[in-house]
C-alpha cells in the first residue's frame, strides 16, 4: 500500500526537472531570436572586421589587395592556405599585416565560425565581410548567418572569382548535416565560447622557420620562387 509514494515522488521530481530544461531551452531559444533581430540593425552599417575562409589561396590574393585599401580593418583568415604563403603575399602586394589574423584550428566549413565567432565578439563586430567562392556561398552564408545572427553579427557576402575547383565543396548531405549542428551550435554558443590556440598575427610569422622546414604554395600564388 506504501510501495507507490517512492514512484509518484519521483516521477515528480522528474517532471520538475524536464519543466527546468524546457524553460532554460526556452529562454536561450529567445534570446537567440532576439539577437538576430538585432543583427538587421547592422545592415546599412560600415565594415567593422572582414572574415576569409578557408579553401583556396584566391581568396588570400584578393584579400591583401583589400587589406592595402583598408588597413583600419581587421581581418580573420580561418584555417587557409599556409601562414608562410600568405605572409609571402601580403610581403609581395606591400600590404599591411598588423591587422591580419590567422586562425589555424578549424577543420570544415562549421568550424570555422565555430573558432571565428569568439574572435568577431572579443573585436567588438557587429559587421561582418563573408570572403568566399560562389561554390562555397549557400552553405557558408547560411551557418554564417546561423551562427555570427544569433550573436547580433550581420553578415555580408563578398564573392572572390575562382580559376579551377576550390577546395570547399558541396553536397545535399553535408549542407543539411552544417546547418543543423550550427543550429544546435547557435543555442549552445550563448553560455559556452571555444578558443583555439593556433591563432596569430601575421606579422609574427616566422618565415625562416617555415623555410627551414620547407612548404609549398598554390601554383596560383605566383609565389614558388620566394621560397
């Protein structure tokens, strides 16, 4: 007759916890939807930081030129070519590199504003140049919008015209499987921030180094000689 108050005591405790789960899901989910409204607020807004993928040295080619028009700017380069290649770039294109950061930890498309959005924040951005591939623009600017949107960061495209295949390329399977972790990402990322410790400035590349070791550019680079 006593045996069923243990089983009522705890379905209830249980039915406490899932309503304590389901509030925190609830309010993160709000808190995310408020940030992307804020983002559109940034729309017509100057550039405050640039944000280059990784997956072809093109990218970096078109980037030093932007960087000598806009050395106010800062810019990220997720997981790229090699540091020395691009050091060897912006050295050839006389270009700044004061502002040019290189994050070196991501691995795929989602990693890098996995590892990119912390920098973006801890910069202080609220808008944000995306430097892509047309190839690579649907998924990218989707998990960009994902999960820099659910931080109050607008983003805005910036095509770089490619030669040959880049490195970034898409299916059906890996977009949807991209957007749905960045979804789960973009509730996550409000209590929990990453770090990466492979992120430098340019600058402080050391080529001897790199040259002691020895690597290899892209044939597109040009860049073969100077190393």
């Amino acid at each position: 007759m006593f045996c069923p108050q243990p089983q009522r005591k705890r379905r209830w405790w249980l039915s406490w916890l899932r309503s304590i789960a389901v509030g925190f899901a609830l309010a993160f989910l709000l808190a995310s939807l408020w940030r992307f409204l804020q983002a559109y607020q940034y729309a017509n807004d100057p550039i405050d930081a640039v944000l280059v993928l990784g997956g072809s040295i093109k990218r970096e080619l078109y980037i030093s030129q932007y960087a000598r028009s806009n050395p106010d700017i800062p810019i990220l380069i997720s997981s790229g070519s090699k540091p020395p290649c691009i050091y060897l770039i912006f050295q050839r294109d006389n270009a700044p590199m004061e502002n040019i950061w290189l994050e070196n930890c991501a691995r795929s498309t989602f990693e890098n504003f996995y590892y990119s959005l912390p920098v973006l924040e801890r910069w202080g951005v609220r808008k944000v140049l995306l430097v892509t591939s047309l190839s690579h623009l649907p998924r990218s600017m989707w998990l960009a919008q994902i999960v820099l949107g659910s931080h109050g960061l607008w983003v805005e495209p910036n095509i770089v015209p490619e030669i040959g295949v880049p490195g970034n390329r898409e299916f059906p399977l890996k977009t949807i499987l991209d957007v749905a972790r960045s979804l789960f990402w973009a509730f996550v990322s409000q209590v929990y921030s990453p770090s990466c410790d492979r992120e430098v400035r340019l600058d402080t590349v050391n080529l001897e180094t790199w040259q002691a070791r020895g690597f290899q550019c892209e044939h597109q680079a040009q860049i073969e000689s100077d190393n």
